[in-house]
C-alpha cells in the first residue's frame, strides 16, 4: 500500500518500524537462553513505541505489560534502565490521555533518574492537562531554566529550547488569563419576565 498523504506516510513508517521491531522481538525470543532478558524487554518497549505511534494501542500495552514483567523479575528496581522505560510508560499514558496513570510513571523515572529536563517538561504537561495549572507551569519553567544553563551550540538544541520557551509563555499567558477572568452574575429581573 503506497503513502499518500503526509500524516499517512508517518503511520507507514512506524508501521514499518513496528515490523521491524516485531521481528527483533521474535529472534530476541528463539534466541532465548543466548539472549539476556534486557535485550528483550528493550525490543518490546521499543515495539510498543513504534505501535503506538502506528495506532496500533492494545498491543503496544500489551509489549509494555511483557516488557514490565520482565523487568520486574530481572532488573534492579532503581536502575536507570527502569527510570528510563518508567519515563516511556509515561510518554504513552500521556499520549493516551492517562494523566494519573502518567503522573504516577513520571514521579517514579524522577525518582530513579533525578530531575532530568525533558522528564520535568513532560511531567509538567501532564499536570496541566490534569487541571493542576500552577504546579504544572512551574515544572514547564523549571526545565526551561534548566535547559538554559544546558544549551549547547548545537542548533538541535537551541530549536528544542526555543520552542519550550514559547510554549511556556503560551501556557503563562492563558494562565493569566484565565485567572483574571470575571463571571458575573446577575438575577433574572422582573422585566425579564
């Protein structure tokens, strides 16, 4: 089936990636006692990102929940291999609209791996989408702060902050906004009647 329309090429794509990825994970299985069980475990959360982004949800949950399993048999539960793949659980219940569900994921990848910016950044979103306005806000300006003492002369990066710092000014505008706004209320009056 041929790609047409832009967004269209962009699922084939992960669609392609999402058969590589099944494949890896099928090789990582007959592999089996050659093959440590990470290697696995990293082939399908790396499945189930390119199944989300494919459309395809249930099994890229399904690869999370395996993934999981294994990690919890095998892995010590403060690696940073676990903060790291609690940090794409998060991605993906967020993605979903899972907001408790990501809040959970990214309080525990902190916890393993510090105050990583692009974690905060995310936790922040997820915050905001819960209703949780200034606490997320605070968290967005956080990693921006952070990602400007970080910034290198790679153009990457400076798009990358550049465009956090715009949205963190969307976000505090409406903000403002939003708390300056007055609902008035009136009475119906004996005229109206």
């Amino acid at each position: 089936r041929r790609c047409v329309q832009e967004t269209d090429m962009i699922t084939c794509e992960f669609n392609k990636a999402s058969e590589y990825f099944t494949e890896s994970v099928k090789v990582a299985r007959q592999k089996g006692e050659d093959i440590q069980e990470s290697t696995l475990a990293k082939a399908l959360e790396l499945l189930a990102i390119a199944n989300a982004k494919a459309g395809k949800f249930q099994e890229a949950e399904d690869n999370l929940k395996e993934a999981t399993k294994i990690l919890e048999e095998i892995a010590d539960p403060q690696s940073a291999f676990i903060g790291r793949f609690c940090e794409t659980q998060a991605d993906y219940f967020f993605f979903l609209g899972r907001y408790t569900e990501a809040k959970k994921n990214y309080q525990k990848a902190q916890k393993i791996l510090g105050q990583v910016p692009k974690i905060v950044y995310n936790s922040g979103f997820n915050e905001i989408q819960m209703g949780m306005f200034e606490e997320g806000l605070a968290k967005v300006g956080q990693a921006i702060n952070t990602m400007k003492l970080q910034i290198s002369d790679n153009s990457l990066d400076q798009a990358e902050f550049s465009l956090a710092r715009c949205f963190h000014g969307v976000l505090t505008r409406s903000l403002e906004n939003q708390s300056n706004t007055c609902l008035l209320y009136t009475s119906p009056s004996p005229r109206d009647s």
